[in-house]
C-alpha cells in the first residue's frame, strides 16, 4: 500500500510541474531542453544508485544495525546527486556559494558515502 502512496506522490508532483515546464519551454527554449536533458541524467544517475542497492545492499538480506550503513549510502548518494544537478540545471535566480562550488556540503556527504560504504562489511550481518 505504501509503494502506492509513494508512486501516487510522485506522479502529482510531475503534474504539477508541468505547467511550469511549459512556461520555461516557451521563454527559454534552449534553457529548458538543457534542463530536461539534465533530468534524464539524473535519471540515469538515480538508476545506477538503485542498481548498486539492489546489487550490494539487498542481495545479503541486510538487517539489523546494517540497514543504516546502506541507507546512508543511499541518502548521500541521492543528495549528492542533488547537488550536482543544481549546479549545472539553467537556473534564472543566483543560489547560494556554497551549493555553486565545491564546499563543506561537497565534503560532508562524500565522507557519509565513504565512511558508511567502509563500516558496511565491519559490521556482522544479524
């Protein structure tokens, strides 16, 4: 029931910004084609992260304090992708330095991939 709520979720979130899309399409075509462009790499992006859970995470069966390791990768790994794509999507307001350039963020979640990534076999499977 939940996958259903979450897919539900994701799909008004998409038609709710389509309207927007085609705003951005009209003013700013080659703003928004590389726009779309960018969201299909992420896609991609998201795709190799889900293949690595799935391959890495899922095929021991990961319980116990295990399931955290995995979902910090996880949420590193999406964050951090998060933060390359604001860098790189046309953008018409000016954002923060510390998401335009390499920065403590950059920093952080690097260090929360690696180390989680490192415990994950230290820590005994329940």
């Amino acid at each position: 029931m939940f996958e259903w709520l979450v897919a539900a979720c994701v799909v008004g979130v998409l038609l709710a910004n389509i309207p927007a899309a085609i705003q951005q399409f009209r003013n700013d075509r080659e703003g928004a084609i590389k726009t779309y462009k960018l969201i299909g790499l992420y896609l991609l992006y998201m795709a190799i992260g889900v293949g690595m859970f799935v391959g890495f995470f899922a095929s021991e069966g990961t319980k116990g304090p295990r399931v955290y390791l995995a979902l910090g990768v996880m949420l590193a790994w999406i964050f951090y992708g998060i933060l390359i794509l604001t860098r790189h999507v046309p953008r018409y307001r000016e954002i923060p330095g510390w998401v335009a350039r390499f920065s403590i963020a950059d920093i952080l979640l690097i260090a929360l991939m690696l180390g989680c990534l490192l415990a994950y076999p230290l820590v005994p499977p329940v």
